[in-house]
C-alpha cells in the first residue's frame, strides 16, 4: 500500500500550531520510527507596532504501526518581543514599553493518528483521524504559552491523481481554562497540494486556517510553501517559507526539518 507520511511543518505557520500542522507526500517507507529535528523562525506584529520574533526548535519522534501512528513533540521555544504575544499567535496581555527575550521548555504535544480508509491502486484516497493534546508545559510567567493543556481533533484527507495530491484537513480546537484569558474553542483547517517532481523530491503549497481565539483578536491566515527531498531511504529533509496574511498570523517565517527514520 501507498504510504502517507505526516510531516510536521512546526511553529511559523502558526494557524493550527502547534505549530501548526500540515502534512505532504513523503513516499514508500518500511521504518516503524523516525525522528525530526530542525528550527523554525518567524517575525509578525500581531497587530501591534513591535515585531515579536520566535525561535522554535522540536524534537518529535513518530511511530507507526499498522492503521496506527503516534507522535510526540518537545520543543524549545525563544521569543523576542514587547511580551504580549505567544507561540501560536495568542495576545497574553498588554504590551511592554520595552523588548525582552525569554526562553526555555515549549508546549509538549501527544497526538494519534488512525488510517480510517485508504484506497489502492494508482490514485488513491486516505482519510485519517487524529486526537491531540497539547499540554501547558511552556512556563506562562514568562510568555512561553498559556499554561493550560488544549485538545484537537481532526479528520485529514489525501486524494492522488498521477503525481499529484490534494490535500485537505479540519479540526476542532477546545482550548484549555487559562488564568486571566478568555480563550474560545476554535474550528481549523487547510487546503493544498503537492507535486511530486521525482521520486526523491517533492514541493507543494498550504492554506492554513484558524478562527480567532480571543473574542478582540483575529482569525490565522497563512500560506506554506514546502519542498521535501529524500536523501536516502533513512533520511529526509524539508524547508519552506511562510507568508501571514492576518493580525494573528506572523508576517514572515520559514524554517528546515530534518527526519532520520529507523
């Protein structure tokens, strides 16, 4: 059977972060286990005059078996700004009157995946199902996260004519009782497509989607555009840049992943 991998586009996108995430073709594989490192930077307003630049920097391991895949994510997380805003665009508080940085542990994310359908033959249609939790381990005191635990779910679908995917995704978001937030359950979603341009390299484009979280903030918009190449049957990498078009999207970002799979 025709494998879909899910690749983890982390923090720039920002819509649907954990980052936010997206998936893309990623080929034939036999490895039960991978992991995936790299960085992800991104700059935006937010709405406000000071630009809030964010570092990210996960460590996921995945694991398939059978219908079933399992992920976990650990990040580390800088942000630089005026302190007002979070890793997935989330306006905390009133601005600073100065710059700050502040570092240390992200939001670790646990999600399953389960292959609900999956078609054979030379144009096949997958539809999986995902749960999430995000939990609140990013220290809230110094702006790293909310410090309440989120929960997702999502139905994903992959539709392959020739040496193209469509690729589609919608989810429900509960976010977590964080002290002195008012934070609104969100709806989510993507839309794109990837090219195969040979069987070692991909490259594609994604809408990203998320209904605004605070009741005076703004939905994400943001658009990805990704290339994955796969070096050898144990190793891959991926780069891409995204473009925000929302207060609540970054401006700018792009980051690299690579993945060793086992």
């Amino acid at each position: 059977m025709r494998k879909i991998t899910q690749r983890t586009i982390m923090a720039s996108v920002l819509s649907a972060m954990i980052v936010v995430s997206t998936q893309a073709v990623a080929g034939d594989s036999n490895s039960n286990f991978s992991l995936t490192t790299g960085l992800d930077y991104s700059s935006g307003k937010y709405g406000g005059t000071e630009s809030t630049d964010i570092l990210y920097i996960p460590l996921t391991g995945r694991y398939e078996t059978g219908r079933w895949a399992f992920q976990l994510t650990v990040p580390y997380v800088r942000i630089t700004g005026s302190g007002n805003v979070t890793q997935g665009g989330i306006v905390l508080r009133s601005a600073q009157t100065t710059r700050t940085t502040e570092e240390g542990l992200g939001d670790v994310v646990a999600g399953a995946t389960y292959n609900a359908y999956s078609e054979t033959g030379p144009n096949p249609l997958l539809i999986d199902l995902t749960g999430k939790v995000k939990f609140g381990t990013a220290d809230e005191k110094k702006g790293l996260g909310t410090g309440a635990n989120d929960y997702s779910a999502q139905m994903d679908m992959y539709k392959t004519v020739g040496k193209f995917t469509a690729l589609g995704t919608v989810g429900y978001k509960v976010m977590g009782d964080a002290p002195g937030l008012q934070l609104d359950n969100v709806f989510y979603g993507s839309v794109g497509g990837v090219y195969k341009f040979s069987e070692l390299t991909s490259g594609g484009l994604i809408l990203d989607m998320r209904q605004k979280v605070t009741p005076t903030g703004a939905p994400q918009r943001g658009l990805t555009a990704f290339v994955s190449h796969k070096i050898n049957q144990d190793w891959k990498a991926q780069c891409y840049v995204v473009n925000g078009f929302s207060d609540a999207s970054p401006d700018w970002g792009g980051g690299a992943m690579l993945t060793r799979s086992f």
